[in-house]
C-alpha cells in the first residue's frame, strides 16, 4: 500500500479538494436561492391567475406549490452535488448509474403505483384541486389538508385522525372551502305553524346575524329562506341558504341554529318533533265535522 506524503495530499487538495469545495459551495448557493427567490415568484405567478380568489386562497396555494417545488428542488441539488463529488474522488459514476438503470427498469414494474400517485399528484397541484389548509372530501374521508407531496395527502379530521391517502386513489375530490362556502340549512317546523310567520322570522334572524358586527366580515350573504322544502314525517321542512367566507359555514349555521331556537320559543314557534297518534277504533273526524265541533 502506497504510503501517503504530504505532498501527495497537498497537491490533492489543491486539485480535487478545491472542486469538491467549488460543488459544495455552488450547491449550498443554489439551496439559498431557492429559498430565497422561489418564494415571491411563486406568489407573484399565482397571484395573476385568472381566477378570483381571496388573499388567504392565493396564500393556501403559493404554500403548497412551496412544498412541493423546494423538496423536489433540494433533491435534485443533493443528487446533483453526491454524484459529481464521487466523480472527485475517483468513484466510478457510470457502473453506478448503469446499476441505477437496471435496477430502476426491475423496479419499474413493482412501482406503477408509485409513478400512478405522482401523476395524479402532479394534476391535483397544477390544477389547482386543493391546497393545503383546505377542507376537503377524498371518498369517503373529510377533513383538513395538512400536506400534499406529489405522492399522497394528508388530511386530518374532526376526530384528529390523520388520514394518508395516495393522490392515485382520488378518483373525486370535493373541496369544502374553495372561493366562497354555502349555508345550507333545513329548519323543521311543526304542521300547525303559520308558515307564513316561520320564514319572516327566520330571514329577520338571517339579517340581523349578518349585520351583527362579530359577523358580518365572514357572511357574503344573509341566511335566508329558499323554499318551503319538504313534507317531512313530524314537519314542514325549510330550506335556508346563504354564502359566507371559506371554513367559517359550520360556525355561522351553529349561530344560527342558536338564533333561531332562542326567536321560535319568543314568537311562539313549534320546531318539529316526533309523535304519533293512535286512534282506538274510532273512524277519523272529516274536516266538515271538525268544523261543527268548533
């Protein structure tokens, strides 16, 4: 084994030692430029789309496509710079990768699910489907968005069971709280009431909520009644809708449910209950007879 001089190291270092530092240096530059420029041009790209969306929205989506462009990003820098330092050093590169190559052809076919969740994941972000912070449905799991690779979501939900579903399995994502959320209420009342009175109250109360001051920044529109809905088994089921800020409708329709009971019980209004009632044998009074019994 040839013995090592100083001499020898030294003029080692002077050649491969000093392009080691130079792939080094250039790689740490590149990481620094990628967090320090990517982030406002990402957000100046995604801020002339085409699409209205809020401030908060245009945030959600410039911190997902964030994510997923900074990893993809620093891997590709990590790869780069491993690969052309064990050039320096006099590691063969071209069994290696000629290795890789026939590897990766054996592996290709156990990993068609991989590059199926990386093309689905690559349309979900590009097209804009969700981002992070959102509130969505992926099947049959809803929940928060807590991250998004190209290769899986991570949602959480009501629970706080996180749940990682790979993007190949989302056949349909619904999106909870994209540009604007909806109230969407039914309000039974019992069949005796006076329908008429029932949707005045319920659309004074929809408007005094959304001029409420701790309210009216999340309410786009009042809640109010649409239509008188359904014939249900104890009631009259009402319909009310109304559009409020993204992620704030599960908190103004539980105001409102609030509201709602506190005004049916002062103007007297009976809010559907089950009930049955039994007849012993006795036919049904007509209405004439009903009638004469008043």
């Amino acid at each position: 084994m040839p013995k090592l001089s100083w001499d020898a190291v030294h003029i080692w270092m002077m050649g491969h030692g000093i392009h080691i530092l130079i792939i080094v240096a250039v790689g740490a530059v590149l990481w620094l430029i990628l967090d320090k420029l990517l982030p406002p041009i990402v957000r100046r790209s995604v801020a002339r789309t085409e699409y209205k969306e809020s401030k908060e929205e245009i945030e959600k989506r410039a911190n997902t496509l964030l994510t997923v462009f900074k990893g993809t990003g620093r891997v590709f820098i990590a790869i780069v710079a491993v690969v052309m330092i064990l050039s320096e050093v006099g590691v063969p590169i071209a069994p290696i990768l000629g290795g890789l190559g026939i590897a990766g052809v054996a592996i290709g076919f156990g990993a068609q699910y991989l590059i199926r969740d990386l093309i689905a994941g690559t349309f979900i972000i590009l097209e804009n489907q969700y981002r992070v912070g959102d509130v969505v449905r992926v099947g049959d799991i809803s929940g928060l968005v807590e991250e998004i690779t190209l290769r899986k979501t991570v949602l959480r939900d009501l629970d706080g069971i996180v749940h990682h579903v790979p993007n190949g399995e989302v056949r349909v994502a619904s999106n909870l709280t994209r540009s604007f959320a909806r109230v969407n209420l039914n309000i039974s009342v019992a069949y005796e009431t006076d329908l008429d009175h029932a949707i005045s109250v319920i659309n004074r109360v929809g408007k005094e909520l959304a001029e409420d001051e701790n309210w009216r920044s999340v309410i786009k529109s009042p809640p109010q009644v649409l239509r008188v809905n359904n014939f249900g088994d104890s009631g009259m089921d009402i319909k009310i809708l109304g559009d409020v800020e993204p992620m704030q409708q599960w908190a103004v329709m539980g105001e409102l449910r609030l509201r709602l009971k506190k005004a049916f019980d002062a103007e007297g209004i009976e809010i559907a209950w089950s009930r049955t009632k039994i007849y012993f044998g006795n036919p049904l009074p007509s209405s004439r007879e009903k009638e004469r019994q008043h």
